[in-house]
C-alpha cells in the first residue's frame, strides 16, 4: 500500500510540475486581469502561477524558480490561487525558493495566498521574516498598484 501511495504522490506531482512553470509576461499565456500589464515593466516582473498543491512530488521543480528567473527581474508575482494545499517538504521548498530570491536582492510579492498555506508559512515565519504582509495581496490589481509605486522607481 505504500508504494501505491508513493507512485500515485509521484505522478500527482508530474502532472502538477507539467501545468506550472514559470515565464515572463511575453511568453506565459496571461490570466484575464494580467492583460492589462504595463509594458515598460514585463521584463522587470516575472509571474509565478502555482497551479494545484506544492507537496513532496513537485518540489525539486519548484526549486527550480529562482534559476529560472532572468537577470532583469527584480520582483516576482507568485499567484497563489490555485494552490490550496502545501505540506512540510513543499514549505521548506518554498523557503529555499525565497531565500535565494531574496539573497538575489528580488521582491517577492504573493497573490491570493489561500488558508492552509498561509498558515504553514505563518507557523515558521517565513510570513512575515521572508515575506512582509505588506507584499502580500488579496487580488491581483492592488498588487498591480504596489508594482507601479514600487517597481517603476527602480527601473
């Protein structure tokens, strides 16, 4: 039964990786209220869109974000929406994530972070050590509006 458990984690977690990848505004298909992203600031701003659960089977390629991410980036949108559930090993990826983002001197700003994994990250202050609650976001366009203050002085 335990193997069973491990091999059907495992392709859960393949199938998760496949639909969540990141890329830059020009190459990702954007969700209906990213459209309207300024132009001037799609090379400076990657999204990441974290489609079902961050668990033990998707980890190693979510680890792969920060290495992913271009030199112009200087801030990160992680749409959180999508993602209800995040165990240990999914957290403890996320923070190697962050940290190594944040060593790289990239704002990190989350949207739509839903209960369980808010709750994770609250229990080993990665919210608010490596993730102010001021950076993050309810929806989309108040994050939007934090961006065009923040990011377009930097530029």
């Amino acid at each position: 039964m335990g193997v069973v458990s491990l091999m059907f984690m495992k392709k859960m977690g393949d199938l998760t990786a496949e639909r969540s990848d990141v890329k830059s505004l020009e190459k990702e298909k954007a969700w209906a209220d990213e459209k309207d992203f300024p132009k001037n600031l799609r090379e400076e701003v990657f999204i990441k869109h974290i489609k079902g659960p961050l668990f033990f089977g998707t980890t190693s390629d979510f680890q792969l974000l920060a290495q992913q991410i271009p030199a112009t980036a200087n801030t990160v949108i992680i749409r959180m929406g999508r993602m209800q559930y995040m165990d240990q090993s999914g957290l403890y990826a996320l923070e190697d994530v962050l940290i190594d983002l944040r060593k790289s001197g990239i704002n990190v700003l989350f949207v739509d972070l839903l209960k369980q994994p808010r709750y994770m990250m609250e229990r080993v202050d990665i919210i608010p050590d490596l993730i102010p609650n001021e950076h993050i976001f309810e929806k989309f366009n108040d994050c939007l509006d934090w961006i065009r203050i923040n990011v377009r002085d930097t530029v």
